[in-house]
C-alpha cells in the first residue's frame, strides 16, 4: 500500500515512532541550529517540516535538496517545536529520488501569475493553489458519481465521436483519416465522405444527451459525465474547446420534477465539497481575499464560503422567462440604462441580466423556466400557447446560468416539426425521432458544464485554471 501520506501522517499523536515522508521540497532553510525542509506530496495543501541538526549531512547532499527536488525522508515523529504545524519529523536519513536546477526550476517560492503557470501547466499543479483546485475537483468528480449512484441512475457512457450535432450550432470538430492533401471528391467536387472511416461524416461530441435519452427510454433514469468539444472561436473566461459535461436524462419526469432534481443535486455535491474539501476551500478563500484588497469596495467578491453556503441554505426562487422580463424591465439599471445590453421579451439573456436578478433582485439562486422557443433547443417540448417551452435554466451569483435542462419533446409530430424547423435533417437522428414513435413518454434532463462547476466552488475567474489541461484556441501545448 506505500507509505503513509503527509495528510495521514499530520493528523497522528506524535510519540516518536518512526515514519517515511516522500515529497517534493516546497522550501528548504538553513539556521545555525537546524535545517528546516517543508516537504509536500500532493496529499493535502498543508506541507510537513522535517528537520536536520547542522552537519548532520554532506553539504554535497544537501546542495541536491532545492526547491522542487523529490525526496525519501525517514525519521522520527515527533511534537513540532515551532509554530504552526503540531508534529513535524526529526530526520534520520534523506534520499534523493530526483533533484531540481535551482537556476531553471520555474517554481520557485514566490507569488507566480495564473497566466504564467497557464504556460506551464505540467507544473502547476505542485503550486499550492492548482493542488487544491484538483483536489477540489476530484471531491466534485466523486460526488456526482455518488449522488446519482445512491438514487437509482445509471451511468451511461454515450460516443465521443457521433455524426449528430445535439444543439444545432454546428460548432464542431471533425474526425478524419482522409488525407487532407488528396481528398477524394464526387462528381460534383465535394469532399467525398463516403470513403473515411465511418463512410460519413464524423465529428467530436458537443453533448451526449441524445443518445442519454435512448437509455433512460429504457432504464428510466440514467447520467452521463464525459468530455465534450465545441469548435467555438472564444477566448473568454468562460469558454473552453473540451470540457466535462453531466447530463442526467429521467424517464417520466416532467418540468418541475426536473427542477427539483437540478436543486437538490448541485446544493448536495456543493455541501459534499464544504465538508471534506474544508482547507483547501479556506487557503482559496484567504487568496481571493488577498486579491480583492487591491480592488474598489463595490468590485469585491462575495468571500467564498459565503457564496457555497448562500446557494445551500437557500430556496432557489422558480419564475417565468416572461416574469424576469417583467423584473428587468422595471429595474433601476433598465431605467437608467445601466445594462449593456437591451431587454425585451425574445432577447437571449445575457450574464449582467442572470446576475441582477440573483444577486440584486431575488438575493438568492433562481430557476428561470418557459423561454421562447426561438431561442431554444428543438428538442425541448413546446408549451400549450405555442411560443414557449418547457425549458429551465439555474443561474448563480458571480456566474449566472450554470444548469440548462428542459422537458423533451415527446411528440412524434412536434418534433419533426421542429427539426424542420431548425434546418436538420430528419435522416441523420431517425433513431432519435424513432423513439417517440415506439412508446413515448414524457421525460426530461439537463446539463452541468463541470468545469463551470469547479470554478464556481473555487472561486477562480478563468474556467482555464480548473481544468488540469485546458484546450481553447491556439492552445493545445501539454
């Protein structure tokens, strides 16, 4: 099983007994009285000491231990003398798996910028800050796993490559071992797809809801939670070209059971997070309060622990698409033309609109259901006045939308309707249209970008720094 890691060993009664660290240095300082080396192993965000009497070991060996050398320490646990830490190791002997140049070791102990460590994201994740996010993202990872698990779903693994487009925007990355410096061409000089691999068109997934809705038409409740792709030319904070997607799909659900699932799922794996993710939580807590030091009054964070706790302890307010409307349009910064874009019935919301009526109106996360169906998916079922649907989207403070979901349209006739509609091909998603004609019944679903959830629990600003290795634009280096 290997020894036992620096969380194990920090939370042991220390009585001397004899104990092995094996770590990365973090920081190495020398006194007159004693060698202080700061050990860590990923374990945790807190670091172990052990300690040296000077002259103990060659100057030869302990020019190896730099910061970032990896080490083998064996010694004594015993009560720390110093502050800060209750045990710490008095060293017997120190091996040196591998060292690191204390000239072109990049982190060294000091403050580095995120967009620094962006471009050396093989490294990042010793730093005391992309630790904790991995950590934090892995409790997430587990969690949702858990949550679904222990209500009866089943977890469906849906394609990676498919030849279906599930929202229509056509943003795709394309699969091909054609060669692209001799593509075959039809008679009438279109790239001739028929002789790739699949004999079609193939591309990366933008989501595996489609085919999510397959089983649940057969095993009632089932999730997906697998990567995702969109070809989207954005370098916002808030986009990347892979990303994580949960997508739960639930037979014989209809509109407001799908919300009351959507609540209770991201107030319990936030609530998973707060109760076993607590140091981590608390040192990103204290980093982004160091940040908004520098910053005006008014554009100051809410601390973060505040934040989880205000979407956990609240109800989530449920209202109309046509209600928020009616909000916006009466508010003050309507009014005064504070928004910087406009408001009307039809108008896809923007963020600064989403984050108003959480965070100034309603003081509380919202569930905002029935949009207008032009600016809506074709699959999302169509309200009795012809205009809407039964969509819902979950906005959050600092964030906005996090969750988008709806009822599915369940009626044969309605759906290709609106495949027509749209512009799609009713021959490239038969099998999903075929499901509504052998034994339909209502059913409903949503998705979670996990990378929007990562970095609303971390509090982070850049969906960049929540992913170990981000893809977006002119970006693919590790």
């Amino acid at each position: 099983m290997g020894p036992l890691q620096i969380k194990e060993l920090l939370q042991q009664t220390p009585d001397g007994q004899s104990v092995t660290l094996k770590g990365w240095v973090r920081t190495k300082r020398e006194s007159k009285n004693a060698i202080f080396i700061a050990l860590n192993d990923g374990s945790t965000i807190h670091n172990i000491q052990a300690v040296a009497a000077p002259g103990q070991f060659s100057a030869e060996l302990l020019l190896t231990v730099t910061t970032g050398s990896c080490l083998k320490i064996t010694g004594q646990l015993v009560e720390s003398q110093g502050s800060g830490q209750a045990v710490e190791v008095k060293i017997d002997d120190i091996f040196v798996y591998g060292t690191a140049d204390v000239d072109s070791y990049p982190l060294q102990p000091k403050r580095h910028s995120l967009e620094f460590l962006r471009e050396i994201a093989h490294l990042r994740p010793r730093t005391n800050t992309f630790s904790a996010i991995l950590r934090i993202r892995h409790a997430l990872a587990f969690a949702v796993h858990k949550y679904y698990n222990d209500r009866g779903f089943f977890y469906l693994h849906t394609p990676i490559i498919t030849a279906s487009d599930a929202e229509g925007a056509g943003e795709m990355f394309r699969v091909t071992t054609l060669d692209l410096d001799k593509l075959p061409r039809t008679d009438e000089g279109a790239i001739n797809f028929k002789e790739d691999f699949f004999g079609r068109e193939a591309n990366l997934t933008v989501s595996g809801q489609l085919e999510g809705e397959l089983g649940a038409m057969a095993l009632s409740k089932i999730y997906t939670f697998g990567p995702t792709f969109r070809a989207e030319n954005s370098n916002t904070t808030r986009h990347l070209a892979e990303f994580w997607m949960i997508e739960p799909e639930m037979a014989f659900f209809e509109l407001e059971d799908n919300m009351d699932l959507a609540e209770d799922f991201i107030k319990t794996v936030i609530t998973y997070a707060l109760e076993n993710c607590k140091d981590d939580l608390a040192f990103l807590e204290n980093r982004l309060a160091d940040e908004d030091k520098n910053k005006p009054q008014n554009e100051r964070s809410i601390p973060l622990l505040e934040k989880l706790n205000f979407v956990v302890e609240n109800a989530f307010e449920r209202l109309t698409y046509t209600e928020a409307i009616d909000i916006l349009l009466k508010s003050k910064p309507h009014k005064e033309k504070k928004f910087q874009y406009p408001v009307g019935w039809g108008i896809d919301l923007s963020s600064e609109h989403e984050r108003y009526l959480v965070e100034k109106h309603f003081k509380k996360p919202v569930i905002l259901t029935n949009y207008p169906r032009e600016i809506k998916s074709f699959y999302m079922k169509l309200d009795d006045d012809g205009k809407t649907v039964r969509a819902m989207d979950v906005l959050f403070p600092g964030i906005g939308e996090i969750i988008g979901g709806s009822q599915r349209e369940d009626n044969y006739e309605k759906l290709l309707e609106r495949v027509h509609e749209v512009g799609i091909d009713p021959e490239t998603i038969w099998w999903y249209l075929e499901t509504r004609k052998f034994g339909t019944a209502p059913h409903s679903g949503f998705g979670l970008g996990f990378e929007r959830l990562v970095l609303f629990v971390t509090g982070m600003g850049n969906i960049r720094d929540v992913i170990p290795f981000p893809r977006y634009p002119k970006s693919a280096e590790f």
